[in-house]
C-alpha cells in the first residue's frame, strides 16, 4: 500500500468502531504487510516527522490491527511490532500532556493528556497473546492507536482547547496554530 490508501479527517470511517479479529491467518498478516508498507511510504514523503504507529482504519480496514515502530528515535530502523485486538487492561502512573500528531489528521498537532503507565493485552502475528507493560512515549502511541480502533481521534480529546492545537512550520518546529481555521478548514468534529 501507499500513502494515498491512508484516509484521514473529515473521513467518517474514523469515527468508527473496529471488528475484532477472530483468527489470525495469512489474510491478517497481509494486511499487516500493507499497513507497513503504507507507513513506511508516508514517512518517505515527510522531511521532520516519522510513522511513529498506524491503525488498520487509518488505510480502511474496520479491523482492531495496529502497527507500532520498534524504535521512535532511529529512522534507519522501520520494524514494526503488530498488535491484534489491543486493550489497556490498566491505567497506571499520572496524565501528563505532550505532542501528538496523526497520519490521518492532516498538518495538525496537538498536546494531548494521556497516562504516563499502561498495561497492555494483545495477540501478536501468530495469534499467541501478549501482555506487557508500556511508559513514557511508547505508552502514549499504544493509547492513541488503541483509539484509533474504538472510532476515536486524539482531536477529540481537546475538542474545546484551542491552545492546545499546534502545527509544522517549514523548519519542523511546532508553533500554536489557528484554532478557527485548522477545525473549519480541517473539517475535524462531525457538527
Ligand atoms: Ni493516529
């Protein structure tokens, strides 16, 4: 996949709720492969940023898969680990805010408060469950993936706080942004 499969905002499909996957087989697999493929591709056409994590929805697919980087901090390294029907089954540690973007919400960031400990359930590539225990930025992706799969996008969780809504200028620095216009033009919130 490309990055043209990636949908994003005001697509309705967002706000959707992901079916759990049953059986993981090749079918499931292959629609890892191209959630990889379609990250990878999008990250190659952005100089500041990287695909830090994807959701199946975000390339269409009603289905509770997402997709987390390895590393954040090396961008030679583009493994992904693949998360099949992911809960948090513990919110531990405080809410702290912090930067978040998204594949899906075009040129809009913003500081979104998240817990800073989780613990994770999960079933991997061969259908075998996981449970691990996740902090810091790593804990922050799993939760905005984890909504990405209930039908929710981080701007919802700061629908009210124009503050809170940041953007790329050209050198990759995060600036306060227009409130007004990125939701107007944007189209971000359904009514
Ligand atoms: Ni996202």
């Amino acid at each position: 996949m490309k990055k043209e499969d990636i949908i994003f905002l005001p697509n309705p499909h967002l706000r959707e709720k992901s079916r759990k996957i049953h059986v993981v087989n090749d079918t499931t697999r292959a629609a890892i492969d191209d959630m990889v493929s379609a990250a990878i591709d999008w990250e190659d056409s952005r100089p500041h940023e990287i695909s830090a994590a994807l959701a199946a929805v975000q390339v269409d697919k009603l289905e509770r898969i997402v997709i987390i980087r390895t590393d954040f901090d090396n961008k030679e390294n583009r493994d992904f680990t693949a998360l099949i029907n992911p809960e948090i089954v513990k919110y531990e540690g405080e809410i702290l805010e912090d930067f978040e973007g998204c594949l899906s919400v075009k040129n809009v960031y913003g500081k979104v408060p998240r817990h800073s400990k989780i613990r994770v359930k999960a079933l991997d590539i061969d259908g075998k469950q996981v449970r691990f225990k996740a902090e810091g930025f790593l804990a922050r992706v799993i939760q905005h993936e984890i909504d990405h799969t209930k039908g929710i996008v981080f701007v919802d969780h700061i629908r009210d706080i124009p503050e809170a809504f940041f953007e790329l200028d050209d050198s990759g620095e995060l600036k306060p942004t227009d409130y007004d216009k990125v939701v107007n033009e944007g189209h971000l919130y359904d009514d």
